[in-house]
C-alpha cells in the first residue's frame, strides 16, 4: 500500500512513478528481500538495495500456524481469542518472540498468493528478475551483537570460537585460522574469530546467496559490495559493525561522531564515494560514479565486489578460499 501510495502521489513531490527504488538495512534488507518475490509490489518498484540482511526462506503456512498455536498457548489463550495479545504484557510476550524461547520462526509466509514461493530458493524469483540488485554486508556485522565479546583470545580460545561457530572439529577450525591469518596478516586473534563468525552467520551467507541467485537469471545487472571500513570509536573494538555503512549511505557522517568518530577528510571522502553510488543506481540501476574505481556487475566467475574502505576498490572474488571453506563445511553439516 505504502508503494501504490508513491506510484499515485510521487510525482506531486517532483518524483517519478516509474523510477522507484526500494533499499532497507538489516530486517529492512529482509522486506526488501520479500517484496522481490511479491506478485503485488511487481511494477511498484524499479530497484532494489539489499543491505546486511537477507530473506532467502519463508515459512510455509502450516509452519505459521503452529508458530501461532503455540504463542497462543503459552499465553494461556486458545485460537478464538487472538484479540487478547492486544493485552498481553510486553514483559510476557517479548521471551516468546526473541531470544533462546521464541517460539517461531517468524518469518513471511510463502501462502502461494501474497508470496507464492521462497524469494531465492532453490533460485531467484522471476517476478522481479528486470529488477537491478546493489546488495552486500559488512566485515565483522556481529560486533554489533549485545553478547559479542570482546576478551583477547588466545590460540586454544581461538580455535573453541571457530569450532563453535562452524560446528566442525579441530582439523577443520585449524585449516580455517591459517586461510584467516594468511589473508588478513595484522589480525589478531579476536579479529580472526570476528570475521569467521560472521562469515559463518546469514548476514555474510545469505547475501552471497541473493546475490548469485538473483545475478544467474542473467535479466538484470547485481551490483555486490563488501564494506570493510573500521571505525576508531570505543578504541576500535566495534570495527566495521553491522549499521556502520549507514552514516556513509546517507552521507551523515558529520552527525554519527558516536558510530564513525571525527568526520576526517577520508571518511567525508567515503561517504562521498558511498552516497554517490546508491544516487546513481537509484537514478539509473549503475552505482558507478567518477568518484569510485569502474564497479563492473557480480556474475558467477568474476564475481566483481566493491571493497569499501579507503581507498575504496573492486576486486574478483575476495577472500575467495575462506568462502569455499565455510560453504563445504557447512554443506557437510547440512
């Protein structure tokens, strides 16, 4: 409705109903992810920007269901008494949504109508396969996390994370740190299990997959970044964080000192740089401006990423080992 809404009245605001671009971070990414797949939204928009999040699943109706049966129950509720969660305490209803006692998943629900399939899987969804894509995450998003520690770490820590959050055994984590130390030789041990952990979690895993899926349909270009930028604040421990491409999206850097510290001329350089490109792909499905290295389209081979950082710059495939080594262990587990 918020997107007919645009189609019918952007024009009165100097816009064009026939250029719309849709971008959301995080779960907005996952919406953004959605509404690919949305046979109502067809035509309503003409771009997408996916950022750290994704929604390559759904849920089918039976899973929603059950999901919905059992938060009625633990509320002491039956099925005709769905009014009542309007009552329901916050403090009661929130363990039952978030955390270790959801009862979900909660998700979109692929009910064969609204969404009709899965958005990008086993592929891409064709109903939006002329939309251009801009999609990517950034290095370590789980420093964002309110559990993420930050203790130095050493080798025996190191490898427990790793095991951990590749479920795999001591040879694997093993074979795993020395392609992490390799690629990233100033890391040290807290990095290492930083950027493993969120290359192992769905905000690295489910972009890559959006991304090779949506670019397969061969209909429209997939422009992939990476943003690896690592903020000074806090003595630098938050790093290159989920949110922390946002100030530069929006070109705000002057007004995140708590997120990106001091506007320096490299950061308000970056933020140029950054805000020029989602400008450009909005104005035209390219994010390629005079102010960034040529950022060719993601296909399967090259896989063309926008590194940004600064300098910012476009290379085939980084970091190209490390994401074949999670992807086979993963799939051993699977």
């Amino acid at each position: 409705q918020s997107l007919e809404w645009v189609r019918d009245n952007i024009a009165s605001f100097g816009g064009d109903p026939n250029n719309v671009t849709v971008f959301g971070q995080s779960g907005g990414a996952g919406k953004v992810s959605t509404l690919l797949g949305m046979p109502a939204a067809k035509g309503l928009f003409h771009r997408a920007i996916v950022q750290s999040g994704s929604a390559v699943t759904g849920i089918s109706a039976a899973a929603a269901t059950k999901t919905a049966e059992t938060l009625l129950s633990r509320l002491g509720l039956k099925a005709n008494q769905v009014e009542e969660l309007q009552k329901a305490p916050i403090d009661k209803l929130l363990p039952l949504i978030v955390g270790r006692g959801a009862v979900g998943p909660f998700a979109p629900v692929t009910d064969g109508r609204t969404l009709p399939a899965v958005p990008f899987d086993p592929v891409a969804t064709e109903i939006s396969a002329n939309v251009p894509l801009m999609i990517g995450s950034t290095e370590t998003e789980i420093t964002w996390l309110p559990g993420t520690k930050y203790d130095a770490l050493n080798d025996a820590a190191l490898r427990a994370q790793v095991k951990e959050a590749l479920h795999t055994d001591d040879t694997e984590a093993d074979r795993v740190i020395a392609l992490y130390r390799r690629d990233w030789p100033k890391a040290g041990n807290l990095d290492v299990a930083l950027i493993v952990g969120t290359d192992a979690s769905n905000f690295r895993t489910g972009t890559n997959l959006e991304a090779e899926r949506k670019a397969a349909l061969g209909k429209a270009p997939v422009y992939k970044y990476y943003f690896q930028w690592y903020s000074p604040v806090s003595g630098g421990r938050m790093r290159a964080m989920h949110t922390m491409d946002l100030p530069f999206v929006f070109e705000n850097v002057d007004i995140a000192k708590s997120e990106v510290g001091d506007a320096t001329k490299e950061v308000s350089a970056l933020a140029e740089s950054m805000s020029g490109a989602w400008v450009a792909f909005a104005r035209t499905g390219n994010p390629n401006h005079k102010r960034i290295p040529h950022w060719p389209a993601f296909n399967a081979s090259e896989r063309a990423t926008m590194i940004w950082n600064t300098p910012s710059r476009v290379v085939n495939d980084p970091y190209r080992e490390e994401r074949l080594a999670l992807a086979a262990i993963q799939s051993a587990r699977a």
